[in-house]
C-alpha cells in the first residue's frame, strides 16, 4: 500500500532532499570529491549537450535521469563512509 494516501507526511521531501545536497555543498568539511560530483550533476542537468538528445521520444530525459541519479548516489555512498563527528553542545 502506498503511504502518499494514507493521510501522513513522508518522512522527507524532496526539497528537503534538495537542500541537504545544497549543504554538503557548502559545508567546508565535505570532501571536495564528493563536492566535485554533485557540481558535476548539477552541470550535466544545466548542460545542453547530452548523452543522448532530450528531443528523443524521452529517452533524452531518461538518460538525464540515469545520470544524475548515479553520480548523487555515488556522492551519498562516499558521504556515509565518511566518519561521523560528535554532535555539538550549543549553549
């Protein structure tokens, strides 16, 4: 069953989604590979040269949609490795 009908909020949007990646940008402690990649997508998104061309019956969208779905999730993978630093007491 589907929980989009159930009456409950999931648990994150994707403009949450979307400003959490905007963080990882601009944090000074995100490593530049991870910062690389997911400038990498935004370009690629922006870009008007493609892999294959968007006027294509929508196999230009899909592969948009391959694409940046790969390097975000690569950026992802290489962040969860990353350790993780004690939270801070703000007082």
């Amino acid at each position: 069953m589907n929980d989009s009908f159930s009456g409950q909020q999931p648990n994150t949007s994707l403009w949450t989604t979307v400003a959490s990646y905007a963080r990882l940008l601009t944090r000074a402690d995100t490593p530049w590979t991870v910062k690389g990649i997911l400038l990498l997508a935004i370009l690629y998104l922006l870009s008007p040269f493609d892999f294959v061309p968007d006027w294509i019956l929508g196999l230009g969208l899909l592969d948009d949609l391959a694409i940046v779905s790969l390097l975000v999730g690569l950026a992802i993978r290489l962040v969860s490795r990353l350790p993780q630093a004690p939270p801070e007491n703000k007082k």
